[in-house]
C-alpha cells in the first residue's frame, strides 16, 4: 500500500471515529489484525451493541458511492468472519452487527461527506 492511501485512510478511518463519537458510540479498538484480516473500529453503540466498522475512504467526487460498491460479497464475508471470530474470543454473547461508514475526502485532506451505513452487512 502506498503511502498517499495510507494517508487517506487514517484521514477517513478518524472521520469515522469522530462521527462515532458524537452520536454516542465508544471506540473498544481500532485496526484488530487476525489472521483473516483486519477489523477497522469495534465500537460500542448507545444501545448497547457492539459494532464492527468497516471505513471505506475515497477521494471526492469518486466518493461515497463508490466506497460503498467496493464492499463486495467477498469483502462482506470476510466481515462477517471476522466479527465471529472476534465474538468468540472475548465470549461475548451481546447484540452485534457491521456497519460500514463510506468518507469522501478533498484535496486538501478534508471531509467532504460521510455516510454511516448500520448494518450494512448481513452475518
């Protein structure tokens, strides 16, 4: 991965931490790396629910519908591996599911839009 991505993800994965926040949800981790893959945030919801995000970052005007078309059936799959395995290490038996939040940034590193898909994927 190239820098510049690096970059524009770490941009778009705080947006969504921000966003997260300030609607009330509290950040449990970010950038869970299992041997399936990686888990972008696990975050707690007002519900009580725990919440697996996936952050989709694109530059604008690309943006976020072309984000959220880049979580595939083979992307969403591994999600919901994920989330299953995570579950199963910290024997939680709470309400959980995956969200995916899509952030369209500008050239000058700002957030142009955001966009919080909750359940976005079916586990």
């Amino acid at each position: 991965m190239t820098s510049a991505r690096r970059a524009l993800g770490q941009v778009g994965e705080q947006a969504a931490v921000t966003h997260l926040e300030a609607c009330g949800y509290t950040v449990v981790a970010r950038n869970v790396r299992r041997r399936e893959g990686e888990i972008d945030i696990v975050a707690r919801a007002p519900d009580g629910a725990l919440v697996f995000v996936e952050v989709r970052s694109r530059r604008a005007p690309a943006g976020l519908d072309d984000a959220a078309e880049s979580v595939g059936e083979r992307k969403q799959q591994r999600l919901a591996a994920l989330a299953s395995a995570y579950l199963a290490d910290v024997d939680l038996d709470a309400p959980a599911r995956i969200d995916v939040i899509t952030v369209a940034i500008d050239g000058h590193d700002r957030v142009a839009a955001l966009a919080h898909i909750e359940n976005a994927v079916e586990a």
